[in-house]
C-alpha cells in the first residue's frame, strides 16, 4: 500500500485525480504525523537541510521562481505524489505554495484558472497571492501543451 499523506490532514490538499500533497509553511512548526518522503522548499535562500529528499527551488517571496528547472520540479513532485509523502512549502506556506499546487493542479488535468481556484477552494483562500504568479500558472500550463 503506497505511504501517503491522510487527506484529513492539516494543509494536504486532494489533487482531482486524488493525488495527496501537503503544503506548508515553513515558518510554523512541522505538523505531527509522519515525515516526507520528498520535500519540494520554494525559498529566496537554501532552507535548512532535512533527513528526507528533497529539492530546493530559488524563488524570492512575492516573486518567480529563479530556478529555470522550477517545472521539472513541479512534475517530479507530481509523479511522485501517488506513491509517496509529498510536501511543498515555502516559508507562509501560501503565495510560492499555492502557485506550486495550482501548477500540480495544472499537471492533473485543470486549466490555469480552475487549478488557482481549485487551489484556493481547498487549500487556502489566499493561494497564489500576485498576478505574476497567477501568469506563471498561466505559462507554466501553455508550456506543458507543448
């Protein structure tokens, strides 16, 4: 049976294909319950190091992401999510967060302004918090049509 997140759980959010990926901030304590196996960090600096994999994506707050392999990213973390503990957190946990989840949205099948819905609907009404980061869903989705 894969190890996944329980979709009760606080900040997990239900993909539409019933993916399980749990968004975070990291300025707040770890929740309880297990660890990830892969962490996805959105952050302006390297995060602190943790004891599961993990990717760091260099992407200031309020910003994009500087880290031009930021899709490949997104699509690893993606893929894994069926079988595995996915996290995605930058440090509030909502705008770099919610723009991520919105594109793993994206990958599972909505368009660019039903995944910032969806993710705001049922993550945290405040996802996906500039509209340059609402174009990069936009781009982030015209590039995966490709």
């Amino acid at each position: 049976m894969p190890a996944t997140w329980d979709s009760k759980a606080p900040g997990v959010l239900t993909l539409p294909s019933g993916r399980l990926v749990r968004g975070r901030g990291l300025r707040r304590p770890r929740p309880d319950g297990p660890d990830p196996d892969f962490g996805l960090y959105l952050q302006g600096r390297r995060p602190p190091s943790v004891p599961w994999e993990s990717v760091w994506v260099r992407w200031p707050d309020f910003l994009l992401p500087v880290d031009r392999t930021a899709g490949e990213h997104f699509r690893t973390a993606w893929r894994r999510a069926p079988d595995e503990r996915v996290e995605v957190a930058c440090s509030a946990g909502i705008g770099r967060t919610g723009t991520t989840l919105a594109c793993l949205a994206v990958l599972d099948g909505l368009s660019p302004d039903a995944a910032v819905e969806y993710v705001r609907r049922n993550y945290d009404r405040r996802s996906v918090e500039t509209p340059w980061q609402r174009w990069y869903v936009r781009q982030f989705h015209a590039r995966e049509a490709i």
